[in-house]
C-alpha cells in the first residue's frame, strides 16, 4: 500500500510542475514560424547509374 501511495505522489509532483498548456500552445506556435521562415535545404536527387547498351544481334 505504500508503494501505490508513493507512485500516485509522484505522478501528482510532474503535474503540478508542468507547465502552462497555454504557454506550450505558444512555444509551439513560434517554433512553426520560425520552421517556416527557413526553407529547408535541397538535396541533389542522385544520379541513376548509367545504362548498359544491350549487345546487337548478329543478322
């Protein structure tokens, strides 16, 4: 009984130290801004390998 009474305080400790959802809600909202300000950088598509030509039949 008292390892359930000491988990279930834990999980109130997190809570109560949590932050603001209204303030995550915000960060979150500046971190899209900023995202969308700065493209992201284009990679090169790579090169296929070059095809090898099939023998010519002989007439």
């Amino acid at each position: 009984m008292q390892r359930l009474s000491t988990v279930l305080n834990r999980g109130r400790a997190e809570t109560k130290s949590a932050k603001d959802p209204q303030t995550i809600f915000r960060e979150f909202l500046a971190h899209l801004a900023g995202a969308h300000r700065k493209p992201a950088a284009r990679r090169a598509a790579p090169k296929p390998p070059p095809r090898k030509r099939s023998a010519k039949r002989a007439k």
